[in-house]
C-alpha cells in the first residue's frame, strides 16, 4: 500500500502535488518523494520520513516546474531503507521517473530479465525500480525519437504482458508528459480528474479521490483494469486499454481500511460502504444472539468508528467514544516492525474510564490481523472495569497472505491463520469474537456499484486472483521477509497455532 500522484499544469506543481501527498499520507508513512520537470530536466527531493518532514522551503523552491508525480511509502518487503525511496529514474530513453503502489508477484523473474535480456541495472531490491527498468525498455523498444502517445500505449501492453501482481503506476516522461495505469485486475486503485484554470485545463492522477478533491480537482473516473491514461505536455488526454483480458477485482480490503473513508473508489463512496458494513455486523449480532446484553458499542480509532456507530443505530445500543487518539502517533497496522506496534500501542490510544466500568463492551475495529493490538485493548477495557469485552471485526478473519501490496506476506503473522474464532478469542482476551461474514463485506461494497462481480479477497479466502501464487511462492516470500525483518530490526513475527494449514488457494 503506497500512494501516487500525477500531474500536468499550467504553472508549478510542487505545492499541489505536496498537498496531495498529506491526504495520501495514511497510504504510507515511511517515506514520500517527488520528482518535477522543467523543460528537460528532473529536480528530485525523497528520503525517509513523513511528507512535512521530507519536503522543507528549501526543498520545495528547487522542485520547479508545470509537471510532476509523488509518492508515498510502505514499505512490504521489510526494508526500509531511504535509497528505496520513490520516485526513482532513469535516463534512457528521454529520461523517465516511476512510483507505483502495489507489488509484483514476478519480482525475481523480472529482474533477471532486466540483468540478462534488457541489458539494464537494478540498484535496490524495490520492485517500482524493477518495474521502471521494464517500462523504459519497452519503450526504448518503440524505436522512436519523439513518442506518441500511441507508442506510450504499446508500451503499457508489453509491460502488462511481463508484468504480474497488483500494481498502479504513474511515470513522468520527460518532456512528453504522464501517463498512468492499472493492473489488468484493478486491484490497486487509480483515478483522474481535471481542475480548469485561466490558463488552460490541468489533469491529476492520484490513488484517491480526496487527492483531487484538496486541490479543487474534479474527478471524472477511475481508470479501468488494464487501462492507461497519457496526459502530455500541452494537457491534451488520451486513454486506451492496454490488457488482453482485464477483468475488476479491487482489493477488498482498501474499504474495511486502506482508503479514507471520503474517498470515492471505483465508483463506491467508501464512507457509504463502511456505514453497510456496520449494518451487517448488526444484523449478524440479531442473528446469533437476538438476547445480546451488550451495555455500549465503543470503536477503535479511527478507521472503526463509521461501522461501529451505524452497527450501534441499528442495534438500539449506546454508541460511546471510549479511547482518545493520541493523534500524533502513526497507524499502528503499517508501522514496520512487529516490536514498533506493540510500542505503539499504550502511546497511541488512552481509555476513558467512565465509558467502561461495570458494563458489557463491545469493542469494534475495522479488521484484527496480527492481533497484537486488539489483546492491549481488549486488556486496556478490562483494567477500566468492563464486566466483559466483546470484540467485533467489520471484516472476516484475516487468515491468509497478501501479495499485493499489503504488509501481511507471512501467514504465521496473521492470529486468526489456523484459529476458529472462539480460538481468536480466546487469544485476545475476549468473552466473544465477533467476525463479519465475506458473503456480507463483498455486499457492503457491491451495494454502492453493482457492476463490481468479484473482489481480490485473498487476505480472508486464500484465493489470488492473478493466478500466479503457489504455496511455494509463500514460502520464498515468508523467508525473505523473515531474513529481512531479523537484519533490520531484530523482530520475530507472532507464532501462529498452526504451521501447517496451507496458506492459499489458488482459484
């Protein structure tokens, strides 16, 4: 999960695409960068760190020109290095900037074919700086001293062509223009919008809508699975399909959590499916205990609290803020280290004593992946005096890997992998677990856009939706994770109950 942004204006671009990064900031918080173009040369500021701590006065007076993308990060493979900060370039041919969010499932091929076949290097062990290689030689490729927009499209087919897994790219060309695109899934999200100035027409490419939405852009849509959009430097657009058979399946986890909730993303208002979500949890609880003694609903801030108050609505319980966000703590979920979450924790959330003493919780959070968080807080409630703590989760159990660009690579991380859900429980301290149905998360969101048939689900069912993932894959992934996060940080993912359940299902 990383953020990007394109842009191609009338008049400097350093300021907008900074203040589309800090929306975007919940996308990754462990380095942003941004690359300009004036006329044909790059100016590059990225390094480690939060965007208003990456991009100082002095930085941005140097970031000149009308054309420019940025990036956040987060990091999935354990390294968090500032050389693997994004963008990257190259230089041939045109020179070429790159960020990307997702990750490739192809990695390893790939680069051997960047050293042997394309006869390109590869400085750091990112797959955007693999994936640039690809893409400037598919274009060098074209053959042509001044690309088209249709050579740009020729290009994105043969990068889909060779290319696996979840990704949305945004690329500067220099002197040309920006173009943008999609995995043939759509599994990470991608959308356009124009904003008109006295001086003409400008076009932004981000990964949300409120990017567009912070600087008076209006959206027009999401870009399609396999699609790619070409704004070049005069600000005309072009868009074409560059995949043999794209078929939407966005990642279903980006509306339990990834995205802001007054995002619009293909198409579904975020905030709306969030609210159904809590609806169904509510329905769930009629079902399996019509009798509930529950006293309040309390959410976890803050991605929890639209299900937790619409579940509380429908239930005729109390709805109750029952934790205050220490709000300059990062999300606990996409922090790197396992040992750096658990820190976290205790500084990022503080109890109000009162919301809880003698009464029946029911804590509600938007998912449970390692579990680590949910056992302090289920533990916080206790200590406050709660006669017992009920946990919901507005998603399924998180049982299996993600490959596309979610920090979740290793099953033995995940406490629900191998666990029934009294087990979970069990695990977390809690009197009962509450988990939503898959049947309902997937209609929380199709209700906002019916053409929406199926969803990479991969985290809650075990089936990846490229095809390409084997349980051997897995395995390489586990490793290199493990060999990475031992080096870096010493930390030792969470033992799960169960080693040998198999990881995946391959649909």
């Amino acid at each position: 999960m990383c953020g990007i942004v394109g842009i191609v204006a009338k008049t400097y671009v350093n300021q907008t695409i900074f203040d589309a990064l800090t929306v975007l900031q919940h996308r990754g918080q462990d380095a942003a960068g941004m690359v300009t173009s004036d006329g044909n040369r790059f100016y590059l500021r990225k390094d480690n760190g939060l965007v208003s701590e990456v991009f100082r006065t002095r930085h941005m007076k140097r970031l000149m020109g009308n054309v420019g993308i940025g990036h956040v990060r987060y990091p999935t493979a354990g390294s968090s290095s500032s050389a693997e900060a994004q963008p990257f370039y190259v230089n041939s041919p045109y020179g070429i900037a790159l960020a990307h969010n997702g990750n490739l499932t192809n990695a390893d091929e790939l680069v051997d074919q960047v050293f042997k076949a394309d006869l390109r290097h590869v400085n750091t062990n990112s797959d955007s700086e693999v994936l640039l290689n690809v893409f400037a030689n598919e274009l060098l490729a074209q053959g042509k001293l001044v690309p088209t927009a249709d050579d740009i499209f020729k290009t994105v087919e043969r990068v889909h062509e060779r290319v696996k897994g979840g990704y949305a790219v945004v690329a500067m060309i220099t002197g040309y223009g920006v173009v943008a695109f999609r995995d043939p899934h759509g599994i990470r999200p991608v959308v356009y919008g124009k904003r008109s100035t006295p001086e003409g027409d400008e076009y932004m490419v981000a990964s949300e809508s409120v990017a567009l939405d912070i600087s008076g852009f209006t959206r027009i849509r999401d870009l399609e699975p396999g699609e790619a959009i070409f704004i070049d430097m005069d600000g005309n657009v072009s868009t074409r399909q560059c995949a043999a058979n794209p078929q939407l399946t966005p990642c279903l986890f980006e509306y339990v959590y990834l995205s802001r909730p007054d995002s619009i993303i293909d198409q579904v208002n975020v905030y709306k499916s969030r609210l159904r979500q809590g609806i169904y949890l509510a329905e769930k609880v009629k079902r399996e205990r019509p009798d509930h003694d529950i006293d309040v609903i309390i959410p976890i801030p803050d991605t929890s609290r639209t299900a937790a108050l619409e579940m509380a609505n429908h239930l005729g319980v109390t709805f109750r803020e029952g934790f205050i966000k220490n709000r300059y703590i990062g999300r606990t979920f996409i922090m790197p280290g396992q040992a750096q979450r658990e820190k976290s924790v205790r500084r990022k959330l503080n109890p109000i004593e009162l919301e809880f003493k003698d009464k029946v919780v029911m804590l509600v959070d938007d998912s449970i992946v390692r579990g680590t968080t949910s056992q302090q807080i289920v533990q916080m409630a206790r200590d406050m005096g709660a006669k017992k703590v009920y946990f919901a989760s507005a998603a399924p159990a998180v049982r299996y890997p993600n490959v596309y660009g979610i920090d979740m690579p290793a099953a033995d991380e995940l406490i629900a992998h191998g666990r029934e859900d009294s087990e979970i429980a069990e695990a977390i301290g809690a009197d009962w677990m509450l988990y939503q149905d898959l049947d309902d998360l997937k209609a929380s969101v199709r209700d906002g856009n019916e053409a929406i048939q199926e969803f990479d689900a991969s985290v809650f069912d075990g089936v990846y939706v490229t095809g390409d993932i084997d349980q051997a894959y897995l395995d390489r992934l586990e490793q290199k994770r493990n060999n990475a996060a031992k080096s870096n940080s010493g930390d030792k993912p969470q033992a799960s109950s169960n080693k040998n359940q198999p990881a995946c299902r391959v649909s």
